[in-house]
C-alpha cells in the first residue's frame, strides 16, 4: 500500500535530517515510495518551504541525471546565540579553575546535546568551505569535532601522541607546548589524510597557541590546506596575534588561582557567523 502524501514527508523528513549534505538521488525516494518524479519533486518543495520557514536549514535541488536534493542544516543569529549563551554560563557555574590555571570543562564536553549544538554553530560557519575532513587532537577535542563533522557529513581525523601498531606507517613531528615550553610529539597515520586535503582543526582548550600550530605543521606533511581552525576555549590574558585566523567558543581571562576566579565571555563565533553570511550573499 502506497503511503499517503503527509506519510511520505515525514519519512522523507527524517532521511534529509539524518543525512545532511549529502547528495540524495530523486530516483531513491522515487523507487522507495513508487511515486512519479514529480510528485517526489511536489513533496521536497514542501520540505523545503517547511524548513526556510522554521530556520531548521536549506534544502537545495539539482537537475539532471547525478541531480538530486542535499539538506544543509544552518542556524540564524538569534538561535546561534542562545546556545552560545548555554555554554558560556555552563562554565561560569560550580568551581573550575584548576592548578595552573585550566579550566574543568570535561562535563561540559561529555553533555552530547550541547556539543551537537554547538556543532552545529561551527558547521553553519564553514557550510560553505568545501571542508575534506574535520581534524582534531586525542581527546578533549573529539566531541566537539564529531558534532560538527556529523553535520558538514565529513570523516574525523585524530592526531595522537603515541604510536600504536594499528596506525600502520605514521608521520610525527615535534613541538613546542605553549603552556609548559615542553618538547611534545604529534602523531598521524599516513593512511589517514589525503594530499590536498582541506581540512578544519579543531582543540579543545587554547592557551600558548603549541598544540594548534603544532596541528598546523603536522598537517603541512600531508600537503593538506588548512581551511579554518576552532577553538572550545580560549584562555589568555594577554592580547594574542592574530585571532582573526581562527575561530573561538570562548574567552577565558583575569584568572586569579589564589581566590579561584576568572572572567568568560563569549567568544568571536557571531562574527565569524556574519563573515560567512556576507560571503555567501556576495556569491550569490
């Protein structure tokens, strides 16, 4: 028995928002509804009206043979914002400032829901950069990076600080830690990036800069182009180079270990926001 048109989009739905940028064939929802090409057709123009009218994200239609429909899941300002706010109170609250001046954040990046948010803040920012592979380091930055991966439809690739035998052949470089002044190692499987790659790095917790350049130079082995890089939390107290380079959750500064406080704010995400808005408008 045929399903009835409202049955058809609410399957229909459910497949665009679980596979987000992905190029969809009509001939699939064609074959698995045995409907004609132009009542599938019907049904997408609904979705996609149902989703421009709810902010939910694009829903985009190609012609011909290889055409289809992809799903682009985007965030307006004004919700982008409220999960940014989330955020940034989800750290102001309990006792986080550890020795060293770090700041806890493991139950803040353990809460699934608010790192898929939050991916989906960062995935908005890069829609349209062509990103190959979402690029993180083991193993606070691997949630946030799965959550915007899982959007952008991108594998995740992690560089690690030891070798094991499963990475077969490795490429390893040395850096500087811009906390400690340590000579630290990064390792990556040469199976695992592709030359000419572009790729979007990620880390969890920024403070001297090291493990992000550290990335950068890793990555520079593989003749990969670093496309943008994403910061959970920023924590300087003085003014860092450069910021426009990359993007940041959050700002952490003023810290004072002896009383345990510290100031956060919000990071530079709606700008960065806005950036790719204008650009966009400009390529259209």
């Amino acid at each position: 028995m045929k399903l009835k048109r409202s049955e058809r989009i609410v399957v229909m739905t459910e497949y665009l928002l679980n596979n987000p940028n992905k190029l969809i064939p009509l001939t699939y929802f064609v074959s698995k509804f045995n409907q004609a090409k132009s009542s599938i057709s019907e049904d997408i123009y609904i979705i996609k009206n149902g989703f421009k009218e709810e902010k939910i994200g694009e829903v985009k239609t190609y012609a011909g043979v290889s055409g289809g429909v992809i799903f682009t899941p985007t965030l307006v300002e004004e919700d982008a914002v409220k999960i940014l706010n989330e955020f940034v109170e989800k750290i102001k609250e309990g006792d986080r400032l550890l020795a060293g001046g770090y700041i806890f954040m493991s139950d803040i990046i353990g809460n699934p829901s608010l790192m898929n948010k939050l991916g989906r803040v960062i995935a908005t920012v890069y829609k349209n950069k062509e990103i190959d592979a979402v690029v993180t380091v083991a193993a606070k930055g691997i949630p946030v990076a799965y959550a915007i991966a899982s959007i952008l439809n991108k594998p995740v690739i992690i560089i690690r600080r030891d070798n094991k035998v499963t990475e077969g052949t490795t490429v390893a470089i040395n850096y500087v830690s811009g906390s400690t002044k340590k000579i630290e190692t990064m390792i990556l499987s040469k199976r695992s990036l592709k030359s000419q790659s572009r790729v979007l790095l990620v880390d969890d917790f920024m403070r001297g800069g090291g493990v992000l350049t550290g990335m950068e130079s890793l990555i520079s082995e593989f003749d990969a182009e670093v496309i943008g890089k994403v910061i959970i939390t920023q924590c300087f107290d003085s003014v860092r180079e450069h910021e426009e380079d990359y993007l940041y959750l959050s700002k952490i500064n003023n810290i004072d270990e002896y009383n345990g406080t510290f100031d956060v704010k919000l990071g530079n995400v709606i700008e960065k926001l806005r950036q790719a808005e204008n650009e966009e408008l400009k390529n259209e």
